[in-house]
C-alpha cells in the first residue's frame, strides 16, 4: 500500500483518538487527504512587529522578545512547601523587545509553559494582540527558540487550516496542523505523481504537482504560493471540465435525434400575429434552437431567462417546430397553476395556426383525461401542456419530437427518464425505421450565475434569454421596518382603491415549521383585522393547505374575487396575476437573494406601476444589510445570482441545493475563479476537439485521471 493511502492515525502525533475527530470533521482518513487539505488563508510570518507598534486592529502578529517576570495569578498560595501551586492558577508572562513591553497570558498548560518561559529566555511569539484595562494582552500565543523558529517555517507565509472547536479541544491546534502536514510531506513526496500531461504544463506554464503541494503547504514567498495555487486549480476546474464536455461531445456527435428541417406553417402564423415584437435575444435563443434541431443530433439544452424575459413565448415556438415537422411537443411544468398559466397564454398564442393544445393535471376530469389519452396516441393533440400526470402509464404519445422541462430541478432523473423511454418516435432512415428519444429543452427562471450554469449543466448547451421585452417597466424595490407598518397599510389601501392586487408572503424555514405557520397565521389574523369584510377580501395560501383549498384560493386571487392574497413561498414559481402591483415580502432577511428576486418577479407583469417592499426587523446582520440593499440597487437576476454565490457559496443557491455540485472542489471556487474556469473550459474543449476519445498517446494521463472516481460527474442531461 502507498503512503498516501495510509491511515492518517499511523503519522506521528497522529493515533487513533485524533484520526477519528480528523475524520469526522474534516473528512480526512489518510496522508493524502490530509494533504489535499489546503489552507484557507496565510498568514505573513515573514517580518517581526515591534511592541510600540502594537494596535488592537493588528492581525496576528510576530514579535521577538525577553521574558522579564513569569507569575503565577489566582485565587489561592502561589506556594506550597516552597513549590508553586499551578491548580487553579492563569500565568502570566512579561516581555519586553527594547522598545516596551507586553503581557502574554496562559490559562491552560500553565505548568509546561511556566517551565519553558523562564525570565532572561528569548522566545518568537505569536498571537493577536488584544487590549484589556488600558493595556495590550496576547491570550495563548504560539511561542518558539528563534532557532527552532526558522527551521519550522515561521520566517516564512504560514498556513491556516479549517478547523472546529472540537478540533482545537484536542489539541489540534494551527500548529499541531502544520506540523503533520509537514510530517505527511516528508512521507508522500516520493509517491506524488503528475496527474498532468508534460505538454499541458508547459503550454498552460503550470508548476509540476510535488512543487504545487509543498508550496501550497509552505510557500517560501508570495510568488511560489501563487505559482502553486494556479496549478491545483487550472487542474480541479480542467478535469472537471474535461469530464462534463467529454460527456457531451459523445453525446452531441454520437446520438442521432430526430431531424426537423422546417419551421412549418404553425410556426409561421403564430409569429406573424404575435402581439409584440420578439427582443433581439428570443430570436437569438430561437435560432440557436432551431440549427438544434435540424442538426440530426438530439437537443439537450438549457434556456436561462430572468423571470419575465419570455420563455415561454420562446417554448410556444419551438413547440411549433417540431409541430411543423409531424411530430408532437409536451411542456411539463412543476405545479397545477403554473400548468394551467402556460395552457392560457398558449392557447392565445395557437389561434390560427390549426394546432391543438390540451391541458393534463391531476385535476383533470375522468371524460376530459379519455380524450386527452386519445388525441395523443392518434397523434391530433400538437402541444400537451401538464404537471406529473404527463407521467402516468396510460399516457401514451404517437410520436413526441420535443420536451420542454419548466424549472427543472423540480423534476427527478427518474421521472423524466420514464416520460422519454415510452416516447420515442420512430423516424425513417437509410438503415430503416429507428426510434429516437426527442429533443431536450430544459427551462429555468431561476437565474444561475455562467459559472455554476457551466458546471451543473456542463455538459448541455446553455442558451440565455439576458433582455427583457420593451414596456416591462422596474418594479420599485423599499426597505421598510416594523415602525413604517401603518404606513405601509395605507399605501395598501390606496392601491387596492386603484383596482390593483397585493401579494403578502411569508417565510417558511423547515427547521421551525411550527414557529413558521404561527407567525403566517397571526400575520394573516393582522391583515384582516386592517383589511376587514366587506370592503376588502383576504385569501391564504400555504404548503399544509390540500390541493383544492390552495387551487381555490389562488384563483379567487388570480380572478379578482380577493385583492389580497397571504402566502408561504408556494407562490415563488409561475403565479401570473397583471393586476397584482404590489408584493411585500415580510422578515426578508431570511431569504436568499435568488428567492427574493423570484418572488419580486410576481409583480410588475401588467401596465401598472409595481412595488416590492422589503420587511424586515430593526437589527441585521452585516450580510442580511447587503442583501437588501442589493435588492433595492438592481433589477438584474444575474447580477444578484453572482452575488447571491460569493454570499452563500454555490451549493446553497436557491434552486441548486436539490441538485448539489456535481463534484466537491478542494481549492478551486465557482464564485471567485470565473476566468481561470472559463481558461480551462477553452482548453479542455481544444484538447477534445483534435482528440474526442482522448486515444493519442500524449493523453493517456488524462483518461487514468478521468477513470478516478472524484471526477465521474453526474450527467445532469442524460434521458434515455
């Protein structure tokens, strides 16, 4: 067995207590994972400060200096037959350099340090310097001979590992850190070998992997620290891009799809009478569809639209291509009302063009669902719009050509994979009839920073919908607190007196659901005792609701009946009510970016003036202040889910969490490392361009690479 697989309780200083709280909280069981643990910040133990320099604004910071007096402070003698007492008792040290002096205090391993501290010694410490009754302080610094100081590396940039609290208890300490890391070093340096192929190091300028490890450990300087981190992350972000691309580049040129070399009829009437014109971006995103399409390769393709920006005006469309070429299109959406809203706007759309739309819920009427079955398995329904019940068993279609998935992180692999394989169509070719799976339009109105987009659905094509219809007028984002409540129902009042709607929601955190209901019915109680029969009419929405009440309540708001609808954030997806011209959006600073912007997207979609006002208690956290703040400044949903992922970090992004990131990245950062993501894309797709199955000798490095298990990457796409 190598060293790196070694258990990490066989490196010294190690032993089984330690490995078990190293495993289960930094999930580290051997040298090698120790060593691909990295340090998170470094810190410049290059330089000593001097004492009358000291501020408690100071980092840590190294000082060189004598100890002068050690004593023993507490409750209690000093002394007990003539030797100190060390039980209950904090040490403290003066040290002076010359230029003043300073306190170092020890609480615990009194007794070790009182014997090694002793008055006369010359010691480097190291710590933060605190101030405490007038006077600066160092509570437990790092101490060390200034001999055995250099050697260890404290003249040079130190690294700081993660930690937890049980961590350090032990005695895992920065310290204890380094020192196994240098430990498992000295072990595994031998046994480190490239993973990269000569000819990419030299092109790309990218250190070899033993120099990129040590350094990143214990750089010497700046330079090698920079000089290593590049490498390790060009190497993360390119094998995680190599794998999603490789997948697709055996998709794309390997799987026949269903050709469709017209636009057809339909689609020609249907554009010629829309009722405004496309933006530059929809005929754009159309086009990139369309060569889709006709390519004779299945389309797998993700279209990204800020909430608003025409989707699925871009959906009816390529619906009616596949239409124009004899084949049928479905449009599955997550929830009834959202089904229901695509089925309206559809149908207005379809008048003219002879096609057939229909409309299949779990609502759907017994009589309704028989004609429905047989118009798809004859082939007279064009365009079926519906929810999960598109998934049952008798539905059977004559010959889907094309899948239009709205939010699809709401739809499980498995579910969608059951809608394709009993879809199929059967197309001619010159080997006879074959029955292809039908193209793939993914749609999402959750916008996904480029970054996270390329490496969650790396390997499908990304089309972006990145301009808003003309007409669509901003909707005006407030900030208001509890002190402004009277005035905020005034304000309410005076838009319902104008005929306009008024949205109210409520967080809901699964971790307190019961808390989380009571706040959402007290809320609505208030609401209605401001907002009393019969002048004004106040319907609820929310997840513990059957599906008739939610159904019932929510059209009475879509259809006018009540001016103001309460709610959980069941609402967050597809309600499309014009009229509704405000949304308040009560403790918001429990809400993500993405889910706050989401939620604004539920008004502004009429002629009206739109707000949205934020509502949040008197004290926020600095990061709660930001987001709110970023809420008021821009409209842009991109611009926010960059944000919203520098924040929080990629995994916790609205909409992304269900899915999880593909891989773990070690070094490499989504959200801070963009262009060096972007580089590695470019390069990844070069290599694969003039060798697509990776067989030429210069890469054979990479296939072995590949085959390890931290880079096969889910295939987000794959359908059939």
């Amino acid at each position: 067995m190598s060293e790196l697989d070694t258990a990490i309780q066989y490196l010294p200083g190690v032993g089984p207590k330690r490995a078990a709280l190293l495993s289960s909280e930094l999930g580290v069981n051997t040298f090698g994972q120790l060593l691909r643990t990295y340090p998170f910040r470094y810190i410049d133990r290059s330089s000593l400060s001097r004492i009358c320099d000291i501020r408690s604004s100071d980092a840590a910071i190294q000082l060189k200096a004598t100890v002068q007096t050690a004593e023993l402070k507490g409750k209690g003698p000093a002394e007990q037959n003539g030797k100190p007492v060390f039980a209950g008792k904090r040490l403290s040290v003066i040290v002076s350099d010359g230029t003043g002096a300073v306190e170092m205090v020890f609480f615990k391993g009194v007794k070790w340090t009182w014997e090694k501290l002793k008055p006369g010694t010359e010691w480097i410490f190291f710590g933060k310097p605190q101030e405490f009754n007038g006077s600066y302080n160092f509570v437990h610094p790092e101490f060390d001979s200034p001999d055995k100081a250099v050697s260890q590396g404290s003249g040079r940039l130190t690294g700081v590992y993660p930690s937890t609290d049980k961590l350090k208890n032990s005695g895992i300490t920065g310290k204890a850190m380094n020192k196994m890391m240098a430990a498992a070093l000295s072990a595994c340096m031998p046994e480190l070998n490239e993973t990269l192929p000569e000819y990419i190091l030299r092109e790309k300028g990218l250190v070899d992997l033993r120099t990129a490890i040590r350094d990143i450990h214990f750089p010497a300087n700046q330079d090698a620290l920079v000089r290593a981190t590049r490498r390790l992350k060009f190497e993360e972000l390119f094998y995680l891009q190599l794998s999603l691309l490789k997948q697709r580049y055996v998709r794309s040129h390997g799987s026949m799809g269903i050709p469709m070399p017209k636009v057809g009829e339909a689609f020609n009437k249907c554009y010629e009478q829309l009722p405004f014109p496309l933006t530059g971006a929809q005929k754009r995103v159309i086009r990139e569809i369309r060569e889709d399409l006709k390519s004779g390769h299945q389309m797998n393709r993700l279209l990204q639209g800020d909430v608003g920006s025409g989707k699925t005006m871009v959906a009816v469309l390529s619906a009616l291509i596949a239409v124009g070429n004899g084949y049928q299109a479905c449009i599955m959406a997550p929830t009834e009302v959202l089904a229901q809203q695509h089925f309206k706007n559809i149908q207005k759309y379809l008048r003219g063009t002879g096609v057939q739309p229909a409309l299949l819920t779990g609502s759907s009427r017994t009589a309704e669902r028989r004609a429905i079955h047989a118009g798809l398995e004859d082939g007279s329904i064009g365009i079926i719009v519906g929810t999960h019940a598109l998934l049952e068993d008798n539905v059977i279609f004559h010959n889907l050509g094309l899948a239009l998935i709205d939010e699809q992180h709401r739809f499980g692999v498995e579910q969608r994979s059951k809608l394709w394989n009993k879809s199929r169509a059967a197309v001619q070719t010159e080997h006879g009839t074959v029955m292809l799976p039908p193209h793939v339009l993914v749609m999402t109105a959750t916008p996904i920073p480029r970054t996270l987009a390329m490496t969650l659905y790396g390997d499908l094509d990304v089309s972006v919908i990145d301009e808003m219809p003309p007409g669509r007028k901003p909707v005006q984002t407030m900030h208001a607190t509890d002190s402004k409540r009277l005035a905020l129902n005034n304000f309410i009042r005076g838009q319902i007196g104008l005929g306009r709607q008024v949205f109210v929601v409520y967080p809901l955190i699964f971790e307190n659901e019961e808390l989380d209901y009571k706040s959402l019915e007290e809320g609505f109680e208030n609401i209605v005792r401001a907002f009393p029969l019969p002048d004004y009419k106040v319907a609820i929405v929310h997840g513990k609701q059957s599906n008739e009440e939610k159904n019932f309540n929510m059209t009475a708001f879509a259809e006018g009946r009540a001016n103001i609808l309460v709610a959980t954030t069941v609402i967050e997806v597809g309600v499309d009510v014009p009229n509704a011209s405000v949304m308040v959006i009560e403790s918001a600073e429990r809400f993500g970016l993405s889910q706050l912007h989401q939620l604004r997207g539920r008004v502004g979609r009429g002629c009206e003036k739109s707000y949205c006002i934020l509502m949040t208690g008197n004290k926020l956290s600095k990061e709660s202040k930001h987001r709110i703040e970023l809420m008021c400044q821009t409209e842009n949903g991109f611009e926010l889910a960059e944000e919203d992922m520098k924040m929080r970090g990629p995994g916790d992004i609205e909409g992304t969490q269900q899915s999880g990131l593909p891989v773990s990245l070690q070094i490499a950062s989504l959200a801070r490392d963009g262009m060096l993501l972007n580089e590695a894309r470019a390069y990844a797709d070069k290599i694969l361009s003039s060798d697509p199955a990776l067989t030429a000798p210069q890469n054979s490095l990479l296939v072995q690479e590949l085959r390890k298990e931290r880079y096969s990457v889910r295939d987000f796409s794959k359908i059939s």
